[in-house]
C-alpha cells in the first residue's frame, strides 16, 4: 500500500456480529491498495470486534479501532475522520454498504480535484441493500437519497452549502465523498448532540472564508439501511436535539431559517397521525425555543446526548 492511502473509508459500529460476514464481504469487492479502511468500534459487546480482526488479519490497510466506552455514533466518526491518513474520505457504518463499481470509478473523478463529490444513494431494507451490493438488481422497492440536489440548477456551491446549512437532512453523507483536509477542517459539532447536519452547516461556514469545490454524479454511491425505531422516527426526540444544536452552536445567519425548518419537518412528519401528536409537538417546539433550547424537556419520549443508544443514532 502507497505510504499515504488515496481514499479513507471510515466505517462505525456497535454490537452489528450478526451484520459482520455481509460487511466484510462488501469491503473486500471494493478494498483496493490506495484506499484504507478505518472500522471503528464503539466499544462493541458481541464479539463483532474478535470477528473482524479475525477476517482481516491479513490486511494491513484494514484497521479496527476500538473505543474504551461507547461514545455514540456521531463522536466515533469523529474519531474516525481525526484517525484518516487517506487523501479522500467516506463515511459509511456498520449496517450499510458502498457501491464497488462506484467506488472502483472514483478515481477517475478525482482528476477535477473537487472538495466535495456528492453522489446519489439508495435507502431500504437490508436484505435488498446487500443483495444489490453483490451484483445489479432490481431498485423498486428503495428510496433514492440525495435526489434533492441533482433537481436543482445550483448557481454556485455556496448556494447549494448554504442551503444544506438551514435544511435539515438535505444531502445524507453516506452519499458524499470528501477531501478529508476539508472535512476535518469543518468537522462534526463538538458534542455530538446533532446529527450530522452539523458538518454541512460547518462547511457552509468555511466556504464562507475559503472557497469549497464541489462536483455532484448520479452514480449511486452509499446504501443506507432502514433502521426502524431510529431517532429520526421519533419527531419529539430529534426536534428536541435539534433545536439545542442550532441555538448552540448555529451562525446567526443560518439561525432561524434553520429553526423553522427544523420545525417545520417534524411538524410534517407527525402528518396522518392523531391532531393530539401534532399539538404536542407544537407545544413542545415552543418550550424549547422558549427556553433558548437551554432546558431539556420532560417526559417518556424526551433525551439527552448521554441517553442514546447507539444504534438509535443516524448519519443523514
């Protein structure tokens, strides 16, 4: 392997063992020389480590890194991206796949020496996922990620960056690939409390001091696993994270359009449920903003960063 790799995969995990053999087998149809893959444990209690280090003892650009305690999925990726020596970067977890024959074709579009290539991808159930990252198949039944971007004719990249910094989930990271100096240099909010909405508000804010470069594919990247029961199912849970984030840590340009539509998603997503959900939803949005997202709220459905369970946080 080059003394520097060219490409960073960055994979994180918790407790996944019965996920391990479909992981594997999907690193090794793309793993190549230039590239190293980073697999980081968030202090796994299955055996899950033991199994991969056994499966990729012969690999030296397959490294396993394991934390001391679990740190939760957002901090683990941080540690990840600070662990990267590779040129380029992607973000990717446990229960999800890469495309080999997109990632086998990135080299080529390297040429252009973007910052950012944002790709499509595919989100549905994990049977389906792993049978496609196998070979090509039928895509019916998944939903496509990132379809968002290629809808629009963006005039600049920092129409389209500031755009991801106040539009919640607007490009799912498992579907971009990154010039690691760039996203270490934004990098994830420091306490992990949001999802990763914050790195792309992040880089909004850098390409306001230095120019970010960004190429977009419709090739089919990154393969997101539907995990039911996951934060972004619960609109209490998240609109609570979500609103401390941006009251927190948001630049004031980006502040309230943020909010709103923060708001304004969970709101949607309680539709075709009871008029009862949606009002309490409402209410709880007006505590929080009212509180300058300070207070945490209460009840069975409320959270903080240190009550989640790993596998109940997403990348988006």
């Amino acid at each position: 392997m080059p003394t520097e790799p060219l490409i960073s995969v960055v994979i994180s995990y918790f407790n996944q063992l019965s996920m391990s053999e479909a992981l594997c087998n999907n690193i090794e149809s793309y793993l190549a020389e230039d590239m190293e893959i980073l697999l980081m444990d968030d202090c796994s209690t299955d055996g899950s480590e033991s199994y991969l280090q056994r499966r990729f003892a012969n690999r030296s650009n397959v490294k396993i890194i394991r934390q001391k305690k679990n740190i939760g999925v957002l901090k683990n990726a941080t540690a990840g991206m600070a662990a990267a020596s590779g040129t380029y970067l992607i973000f990717s977890a446990g229960d999800d796949f890469l495309n080999p024959s997109a990632v086998n074709s990135l080299r080529k579009r390297l040429q252009s020496k973007a910052d950012i290539y944002i790709f499509q991808g595919l989100r549905g159930p994990r049977e389906i996922l792993e049978s496609l990252a196998a070979s090509p198949g039928n895509t019916s039944r998944l939903s496509l990620l990132n379809g968002k971007i290629f809808e629009t004719k963006w005039r600049s990249s920092s129409e389209l960056l500031d755009t991801c910094a106040v539009q919640p989930a607007f490009i799912w990271t498992q579907g971009v690939m990154f010039r690691t100096e760039v996203a270490k240099a934004a990098g994830f909010m420091p306490d992990g409390g949001i999802d990763d909405w914050g790195l792309w508000h992040n880089l909004a804010c850098l390409n306001a001091k230095r120019p970010i470069k960004i190429e977009a594919s419709q090739l089919v990247l990154g393969m997101v696993s539907e995990t039911p029961g996951s934060l972004g199912s619960d609109h209490f849970r998240q609109i609570d994270r979500q609103i401390v984030g941006i009251m927190k840590y948001w630049a004031p340009q980006y502040q309230n359009e943020a909010l709103i539509n923060a708001a304004t998603k969970k709101i949607n997503g309680c539709r075709g449920t009871s008029s009862g959900h949606t009002a309490e939803t409402l209410l709880r949005i007006a505590d929080r903003l009212r509180d300058g997202g300070d207070a945490h709220l209460t009840g069975k459905n409320s959270n903080t960063e240190a009550g989640v369970p790993h596998d109940e946080q997403r990348h988006h």
